[in-house]
C-alpha cells in the first residue's frame, strides 16, 4: 500500500542528465549566450503524477494498492506547472535528449539496486 497525494496535478518532469548536460554546454560556451540570459530548463511537457505512478508500478511488476490520503494533499497545489526551453534551445542548442520511459526505467532500475543493497539475502 502506498499512500499519495494529489495524484492529477501535472509537472514538467526533466531528467538530470540532461540538466547536467546543459550546464556543462553552457559552462565550456556552446551555443550564443551572454551574461545576464535565464534559461528554463525543462522538458515543455506537463506529465501527471498519477501517470508516474502508473508507469511505476506496472514496471515494477509488483501489485502495489494507491490510497489517497488526505493528510498528503496540499490545498494551495497549483493544478499545472510546466516549463518553457525554447531560449535554451536558441542560445545554448539545447533540448532534452533522453526518453522520459528511459528516465522512469533508470530510476525504478536504480531503487531496485538500493533495495537489495540493504535488504537480507
């Protein structure tokens, strides 16, 4: 069982390998940037945290029950929240390269590693 929060708020979800590829352009000087720009790293699409959750769950193969809990839900969320790249992509030649199922696999991939680290064999 696991217990949520408000399960259709949308986010724009990024993976860190990208972000850190951006910085790294940006700090050796690709692209036509100054001083002063601000940059939106994001990936320009909002994803539910219900469809996270999905994703998860089914590639985890494990039956797992969702219970939303009252206690976890915030009354100010903003319903959306996605971002915009376009000037990353213009001044830096920037744009998010890896598949966001990647992203969701190397993390659930990753915790499975963490969990046998830890648990008796």
């Amino acid at each position: 069982m696991i217990r949520v929060g408000n399960l259709e708020a949308q986010r724009d979800f990024l993976d860190v390998r990208d972000v850190a590829r951006a910085y790294v352009d940006a700090a050796l000087g690709a692209g036509e940037w100054r001083p002063g720009l601000v940059f939106n790293l994001s990936s320009g699409t909002p994803r539910s945290i219900g469809s996270l959750l999905d994703a998860l769950i089914a590639a985890s193969g494990r039956s797992i029950a969702v219970e939303q809990d009252p206690d976890r839900m915030r009354p100010n969320d903003l319903p959306i929240a996605v971002g915009a790249n376009d000037a990353a992509g213009v001044h830096l030649n920037w744009r998010p390269e890896i598949d966001f199922a990647t992203t969701l696999a190397d993390v659930l991939g990753d915790w499975k590693m963490r969990v046998a680290q830890v648990s008796p064999a």
